[in-house]
C-alpha cells in the first residue's frame, strides 16, 4: 500500500492549492481508515419484477421436494482449459507449501454438462463440444429415456441461452412430465449444480497438472465417479426470502 502513496500525492497535487507529501497521504488514508488499494467485489441485482418469487420457488423445491418425483439442477461449466505445468511442482512438506511453476503449456478446452439429484446428491456429468440447445436437449433426451416413464422430473434451470432458447422450449413443451423451476438472473447460489461445479473446480482443476486434453476429461470424470459412492443431498436451509440487514 505504501508504494502507491506517492503516486495519490502525484495526482492530489493537480487538484489541490498546495502540494500534498506521500507521508501525508498516508496520515489521512491512516486517519479516515481508507484502504483504497483494497476492492471487494460486488454483483448488483437487476431489477427483475418476480426475483423473490423465483428464488422461493426454487427453494421450495428444494425444501419440499414433491413426492416420488425426480428434482434435477442442470448446468453446464464450460471452456475448461487443459494445462500442464512446464516445469513440475513441489510436494507440500512440513512447514513448507506445496510450489507449482506458474508457466504452463495449452491443450485445448474442454465442457461438461452436469445433472445433479437434489435428493441423493448423485451427479450425471458428460463431456459436450458445444453449448447450444441441440447439445442441451440431447442430453435432456438422455435424461428422459433413464428415468422411469411414470415419474414426474422437476429440473433447475438457469437463464443460459441453451436453456433458454426455442429449440430447447419446444422440447419441453413436448414433454410435459418436465416442470421448468428458472433461477431469477442473477443467481447462480441458487443452483445446487454450481456448488458440485464449486467443489470440482477446488478439488481437481485449480491446481491441476493435465498433459492432454484426454487427462482434463478423466480426472472429472474420475472425481465423479468417487463423489456418487459417498453422494449425499446437500443440506439447503434457505428459503429464499429477502436477507435481513444486520
């Protein structure tokens, strides 16, 4: 923070009568307890009309699943980059980190879709090379034809544009079992899909070291194969209800 000081004064002195030091800077950044080097991130919620209604409906789902149907929350991560580290890593060992080598080399991108059962925690993942509708249906159709005829599907969707496309709602439309639960944008913390995406991210691809796209493709695929032996529903208490201010 220090090292900025001087610049602040650089710029206060064109603004002001007479010239500011960088100590001084400091003394009144230190006084008002202004830290402008640090920034907190922030997502402003758009106006949507129906935003509480959407969010409580989706939560009631979650809450209240109806009874001997089948509740989903599908979404997709995509452009997943394959990278392997030019150099290798460090083991962590007592009292020291782990050291990766930040340079890397590029082998390509990969997507999956996920479906994940809100009432096991179970997750179907499948590879996609596109994100469009016709790859979205054709795993919903995957869907359709896994789950037993006489069972209801209540999904979570968000409003991704292969959701939300005409080719995707003509689909829907033509398979009346599927009841469409949307998150109000923005609202990915109200899609269960993303906190198995979050998990994934954290637990495989973060650090991951993949030399081939292949790799990039069996190691998530192998990190789900071993969350569904010890797949649990995830415990949601939220109702979606405004949050009250402390």
């Amino acid at each position: 923070m220090r090292g900025s000081w001087p610049a602040i004064a650089a710029q206060a002195a064109g603004t002001c009568f007479a010239p500011v030091s960088a100590s001084q800077v400091g003394r009144i950044l230190a006084d008002s307890d202004l830290k402008p080097h640090k920034v907190r991130g922030w997502l402003t919620r758009r106006d949507t009309p129906d935003f509480w209604e959407r969010a409580a409906d989706v939560c009631a789902l979650y809450l209240n699943p109806p009874e001997g149907a089948v509740v989903l929350s599908i979404d997709e991560k995509t452009a997943i980059a394959a990278r392997s580290r030019r150099y290798p890593g460090r083991l962590a060992a007592p009292g020291a980190f782990a050291r990766q080598e930040f340079e890397y080399r590029r082998h390509g991108t990969a997507s999956l879709v996920a479906a994940l059962d809100v009432t096991s925690g179970e997750v179907l993942t499948e590879v996609i090379t596109r994100n469009d509708a016709v790859t979205f249906t054709a795993f919903l159709d995957q869907l359709n034809r896994a789950i037993a005829p006489d069972k209801e599907i209540h999904v979570v969707l968000d409003n991704g544009s292969s959701h939300t496309a005409r080719h995707t709602k003509a689909w829907l439309a033509a398979h009346p079992r599927w009841h469409v639960h949307w998150t109000p944008p923005p609202a990915s913390w109200l899609h269960q899909a993303e906190l198995f995406f979050s998990a994934l991210t954290r637990r495989v691809l973060r650090h991951g070291d993949f030399a081939a796209r292949d790799d990039l493709i069996d190691k998530p695929e192998a990190y789900t194969i071993g969350h569904n032996e010890t797949a649990k529903p995830y415990r949601w208490t939220y109702e979606g209800t405004p949050l009250k201010t402390a």
